[in-house]
C-alpha cells in the first residue's frame, strides 16, 4: 500500500449507499476507478461505479474486473489490491501518431464536496422507444412480454450505459410461425447501445454500434459495421424492416431532455458529431471562406470562364490538420511535490464555421466573430473576387475590407491565412484593417499545389497543438523546404510571407488546456466536433478534362439559383450525341446542388442506363420501334423512373419540411422518353404533374430534343440550353487535358499551321480536326494516343482510324 493512500473499512452498506455500485450488473468492458474524496474533513476511497463509462477505452490494463468481485464479502485486502492495480491506467491515443504517452494516474487527486452535491446518475440521457410501426403490428401479448423483458423503453444512464440487443432478446416472444416478426434474422449480437461521458462537458454521449450479419439501420440507411455511430432525438434504429421500409422491429430514439427534432437524420449521425446546444466560444473558432465563381465579366459585359481551384482537397486537408491536432497531448512541467499531479497540455477543439464566400457571408462571419480566417480564392492587385451567389465574380477593392469589418462591430479576428497565389496586395490590405497577422504569397509568384498542400497542413497542426503564430509559420515552411514532392523547395519556401514583416507574432492563438493526469475524463479519447460539410458525398464526380464550358454551365445555373422574377424549375440540355451534355449536367450539378439544397436533396437518375439494362433483358430489337417493342419499353423505362423518384422525395421530404430550401432532380439521357408519339405526351404530363404537387422540386434534362417543342407543359414553363460544338482551339485544349502523356513536336509534322504556340499547331492538326469538335470524338482520340502517335492517325470520311501496319 502506498503512503498516503488511507483504505479504511467499508461495510456493506456504506458500499450500497454511497457507491451504488451493485445496482446493476457490470459487462465485461467496465472497469473501476478509484479517486479519494475530502468529505466532510475525512478522507476516504470511493469506487466509481463501473457503468459510467467515461470515454471508449480499448484497453485498462489491469483495472478491469467484474462486479462480481465486489461482493458483501469484501474486506480491506481487496480493496488494497484493487487500489494497487488501478494505479496507472494506460489512456491510448486513436486519433494520432504516437504522440500520446502513457499517462500515470495520481492518488492524491482531493476534491472538496458538500452537502450541496447530487447524485446524477440514474437521469436519463437517451432513451430509446418501441417504433410506432412495430407498435401497430404487435398483439397485447407480445407487448406485455416486451415490457416484463424491459424492452418497450430503454433508458440509458450513467447506472445503465451498456444495452446489448439481438436474437435472445425477441426469440420467445416472436418465435411463433404466423408472427410478422422473424427474430431468427437477427445474430446473437445485433447491436450495442453505449453511453459515454464527453471530455469537454458532463454529458452523456449515447452510441449504437452494428455487431450482425444482416445490418441495422438508422433513419432508413444502413450503417457500417463495428463503427460508432452517435444517436440524436428524432432518430429512428431499425433492426429488421420489410422492402417497403417500414419498421419491423426498432426503436425510436427520444431525448427527454429536449423536444426538437434533429432534421439532419443519419449525415450528421455519420459525421464526427457536436453534441446539441453547445455554444460555440468565439476565441476558439476558425472561420473559413471559399470562393468558387464560375465566370467573370469584363467592362464590355462579355463573360470569360475563371481558373477552377480545389478547394475540396484543401478543406479536407484542413480539416485532416486540425483532427489530428485535436487528439494531441504533451505533457507540461512535472511537478517536484509528490502529491502534486502531473500536468499536461491538451489541444483544444476548434470550431470550424466554413461558408462560401459572398459579402453576406464574410459580414455575418466577422459580426459573430472568429479567431482565425482562412480565405481561399482569386484576387488581383486590387480586388478580392467573392461570389455573387449565383455564379459571377463579386470584386471587392480592397479599400471596402475596412467597411466589411468595421460593419461588424470590433472583432475578435487576429489571423488571416489567405491561400491564393501572388496574394500579397490582398495580405496587405488586412494588415491595414488591423489584422496583426497575415499569412500571404509574394506578389507575381505561383504556388504549386504540392507546396501548398505541406505549408496548409503543417501550418494548421502547428496552430492547433497551441504552438504561437511566428512557430506554426517556420514549421510549416520547413516542412515545405524538406518535401520531396515540390521542386526547389529552398527557394519555394521563401515566397510564403507573415506579415506584418517586423510585427510581434508570438501570440499563440489556440492555447491548449492545462489539465491534470488525474483527470480521466479530460484525459480520454476526443469525440471531435463535427465539421460543416460543404460539399455532398453523393454527387457524381465532375468528368475528367472538363473544360471550355464555364459560361454554359454559369447560365444554367444561373436559371436554377435565381429566386425572384423568372423562376426557372425545369431545364432541358440539349444537343447532338456525344456534345457532352451529361458532363454539364454533372458540372451544374456539383456547383448549384450544395448551394440550394440541404444534403440528400439532389438526386441524378441515368435514364440512358435503365433502358440500357431492360435492353439486355428483352433483347437488342427491344428499343426498336416496332408495334409492340416500344410502347412496353416505354412503360417499363417509366416505371423504373418513377420508383426511383418517389423514392428520393420520400426519403428527402422531412429534411426539407425543416430545411426550407429547393430539391433538385437529374434526368440523365430522355431520349427514350422524348420519343414523337403518345409516350412523349405521358412524360410530358408526368414531369408536368411532378412539379405541381412539389413546389419546391426543381428538374433538370439531358436529350437530343426538347420536351416542350410541340406542346408547352402545363403549368410549368422550360428553359432550353442547346451545346454547340468546340472551335478548334477548344478541341486542342481539351486534348492536351485528357492524354495520360505530353505529346512531342516531331509527332505532330502534319499539323497545317506553323505557330510557335503548341495549342494552335494543335488545333491545326487534321486528325483533330476531323473530331469536328464534338467532345466524345476528342475523348476518343485522347484513348488512341496514348498507343500512337497523331501523324499515325489516318482520316477517313471524318472519323479518326489508326494506321495499318
């Protein structure tokens, strides 16, 4: 025994009374702690009760034991024993690189308590109830065994944290033959219900884990298995549901706490989540800003297409840093008292509040105020190009930033990290509003990505382990002049700057918190807060060598975003096969889906793929044209359309009863469905009906033809965007961006003109010429040169053939 540490003897019923620690039974991955209490002016030990789980330890070494140990029978030489073992307990870092060591539990950790003090324990924090559906289906019966078996309301608590659910658990209530029910699908182990503290609050965070065969869902989707997931109000668990989607047999998850429903269903399940109602502390916010804008526009008014960034992967990547960061631990001074504890610095979670960036944005983010802002986008020596919103460059002169944020009362900002090249004019513009530091690049120099990437990374996980400005800076450019991925790194380095150049930038921005060893709950694993999610998983990647279609994609889109005068809800792209008309709809799709839509409100359906699959079902002729062929495919193609549609709007229109933003519609390849004839007139009148009973639905169509041609749809008008081909600049263009290699001068000597720049000796070549501009051609002959070269090309008739040995 150690000194100091006094174990006097507890009888039973202290035990019973002060610990309730045989109030339930304990599984096997609950484990005690000990902590010595000052109460009442006498020191004594207190077992905390095993069920209150402080954060999801893999492993506690040799403090785990059941509670069948501690029985009416125990004495002082167990509780000697058990004092010795749980000395240390082993706290491993999942989120980071070895970067957190073994951290040793000190005995000596006194609190002072009083008679003030409540027992907490048994208030419930989730609870989860019988679903409606399966208590519409279930007889008396059954119900009055659910509820002898305590599962018609499962409450967790910090007595109760730990609920295991599967086959056992329903097999002699539902057992019978003529039950709906079959429990016999289940596995032993269906799922976990597990409650665990929070290390930044006292709440009791409530997970549900897959541990079956056949999956459980939450709000309809099926999760992943052995993974975490955390469970909000509102939420429905589905252990087993019919084809339809209706609950057989799960529960509805009710906070008792609140009555608000959480409209954001499984994706913010699935998200590393934020507990509800915290409120977000403004020296501990990093605001971030991205402007994307499609087009801009010159004195003339004539538009001109704005270099694409990727601001995705930069947003991943800063999100990466700071996940990282938040799972770190260093340890402080050690203390030279012995029954002092040690401390240790722990990294504070950030709050990211991420936008795109318009000039109602960037007010509301100075007005509520962030410590630190990083901007993404172009400028030049005078402007900042944000985005109007719906597509177009919004310059602001760098003499209104002082107006943006003087608009906002005095803000807390104190760093601005603007990730654009030659951003300097721009880094000097907030040096005069007062910022007092300023992360830039030099004036006339380009950034490669690689570099970029390594200075934003290092840079943000310096920052967030609590290092100072003026250390997060020379860390982040070492580790930009030591990558082997950036060429000169020495001299690459250097063209990143901190401004102002002589100006004090010690100030450490995010400190970290100084907390005791002592502590386990701070100690623990670190639930992260969930980050905005600007960008949605669903939605199809853009086509690789998407180019020369900016000012389209900007009108279309423009259509769709415009909310006043002329609402647009139906948009028809149209064009001859192979013009690339899908690939604008993916473009349009990915920029205009995240901006009007909450997530899940997009949908693309691939018509041209439907028809494609009931065509190898009933034959190549299926499509042909005959008396009988294409009234049935029609009917089938539209079926299979409208399943999937009806689909969508069921699964979206909760979120959209709360969001209160637009659902947006992809019909890819119609042209099966735009066919002359009575069929053409039924997809007219169902596109016709669909947006009349969905006010907020918004379609878009990719076909040959437009729909509305010979006859207008009823109540609803059509916008027709028809896709020309390319010049043939655009064509070379498009070329050099597709071709896995660089092509050769001495490959292309058939080129007709003899310019110095190789894009117009491109676009003379005839083998590109005989494309005639149409993008699925170029693509083609993108496939080819990757095995020939061009002058190995022959033309015939206007159709590109490779050379016969």
């Amino acid at each position: 025994m150690h000194s100091g540490l006094q174990v006097p003897i507890i009888t039973n019923k202290s035990i019973h009374e002060q610990l309730i620690l045989l109030s339930t039974p304990t599984v096997e991955s609950d484990s005690l702690f000990l902590k010595t209490n000052t109460f009442s002016g006498k020191r004594q030990t207190d077992l905390v009760c095993p069920s209150i789980r402080q954060y999801p330890f893999e492993d506690l070494g040799n403090g785990r034991m059941s509670a069948g140990s501690c029985t009416s029978s125990s004495n002082v030489n167990d509780l000697e024993e058990m004092s010795n073992s749980l000395e240390k307990i082993e706290v491993t870092n999942e989120g980071s690189q070895a970067r957190m060591e073994m951290l040793a539990v000190a005995e000596a950790n006194t609190q002072e308590c009083s008679q003030l003090w409540t027992d907490k324990s048994n208030t419930c924090s989730l609870r989860l109830r019988l679903h409606p559906d399966m208590q519409s289906s279930i007889t008396s019966k059954e119900r009055a065994l659910l509820e002898k078996k305590g599962l018609v309301q499962i409450e967790i608590h910090r007595l109760n944290s730990r609920k295991s659910l599967g086959r056992d658990d329903f097999l002699d209530i539902f057992g019978t033959s003529h039950s709906k029910i079959q429990p016999i699908k289940l596995s032993r182990t269906h799922c976990v219900i597990e409650g665990y503290t929070q290390r930044d609050h006292d709440d009791l965070g409530v997970y549900v884990t897959d541990k079956s065969t056949n999956g459980v869902r939450i709000d309809g989707v099926l999760i992943h298995k052995n993974k975490k997931y955390r469970l909000y109000d509102g939420q429905t668990i589905s252990l087993l549901s019919n084809c339809t989607g209706t609950v057989l047999l799960g529960y509805l998850v009710e906070d008792p706490r609140r009555n608000s429903y959480n409209p954001h269903g499984l994706a913010r399940a699935c998200s590393t989540p934020q507990p509800k109602g915290d409120r977000i502390v403004q020296d501990y916010t990093l605001g971030v800003l991205f402007s994307t804008p499609l087009v801009g526009k010159d004195t003339n008014g004539k538009y001109h297409p704005i270099a694409e960034l990727d601001v995705k992967r930069e947003y991943n990547i800063l999100k990466q840093s700071l996940s990282e960061a938040a799972h770190c631990v260093l340890r402080a001074t050690q203390s030279e008292e012995p029954t002092k504890p040690d401390e240790y610095q722990v990294s504070r979670q950030i709050h990211v509040d991420a936008k795109f960036a318009s000039t109602e944005s960037f007010r509301v983010m100075v007005t509520i105020g962030c410590r630190a802002l990083h901007l993404s986008g172009h400028g030049d020596e005078k402007h900042l190009y944000f985005e109007d919103g719906l597509g177009l460059v919004h310059p602001i002169p760098h003499t209104s930033l002082k107006e943006l944020f003087s608009a906002g009362g005095k803000a807390p900002l104190r760093l601005v990290f603007v990730s654009a090249c030659s951003s300097a004019p721009l880094a000097n513009a907030f040096v005069s509003c007062g910022i007092p530091h300023v992360i830039a690049v030099r004036t006339t120099q380009r950034i490669e990505d690689h570099a970029a990437i390594e200075f934003t990374r290092s840079f943000y996980l310096a920052l967030a382990t609590g290092k100072s400005v003026q250390n997060s800076f020379a860390i982040a450019q070492e580790a930009v002049s030591k990558s082997p991925n950036v060429k000169g790194p020495a001299e690459v380095a250097l063209k990143f700057l901190l401004l102002p150049e002589n100006g004090d930038h010690s100030e450490i921005i995010f400190p970290p918190l100084k907390v005791q060893a002592s502590d386990p709950m701070k100690m623990g694993p670190l639930e992260l807060r969930k980050y905005p999610k600007l960008w949605f998983d669903g939605l199809p990647a853009i086509c690789q060598g998407f180019c020369n279609r900016a000012i389209e994609v900007y009108k279309i889109c423009l259509a769709l975003l415009l909310k006043q005068q002329r609402i647009t809800r139906l948009v028809t792209i149209s064009g001859e096969e192979g013009i690339g008309k899908t690939a604008v709809a993916y473009a349009v799709v990915n920029y205009v889906g995240p901006r009007m839509t909450v997530e899940g409100g997009v949908k693309v359906i691939s018509v041209a793929q439907i028809a494609e699959e009931l065509c190898d079902q009933h034959g190549t002729e299926y499509f042909s044209g005959g008396t009988h062929g294409v009234p049935v495919s029609f009917g089938n193609v539209l079926k299979a359309v409208k399943e999937l549609i009806i689909q969508h709007l069921q699964q979206s229109r909760v979120q959209f009863m709360y969001g209160g933003k637009s659902n947006l519609l992809v019909l890819d390849g119609c042209d099966c469905l735009t066919k002359v004839g009575v069929h053409r007139q039924r997809f007219r009148r169902y596109l016709s009906d669909l947006l009349t009973n969905n006010p907020a639905l918004k379609i878009v169509i990719t076909a040959r033809t437009s729909i509305t041609d010979d006859e207008a749809l009823t109540g609803v008008g059509e916008r027709v965007f028809k896709l020309t081909r390319f010049s043939p600049k655009m064509s070379a263009q498009m070329l050099l961006g597709l071709v896995n290699r660089s092509i050769r001068m001495n490959e292309i000597k058939r080129c007709q003109s003899t310019a110095s720049d190789k894009i117009e000796l491109l676009a003379s070549h005839p083998v590109l010429i005989a494309t005639d501009g149409i993008p699925k051609r170029i693509a083609n002959l993108a496939a080819k040169l990757s095995s020939v070269s061009m002058d190995e090309i022959s033309v015939v008739d206007n159709v590109e053939t490779p050379d016969k040995a």
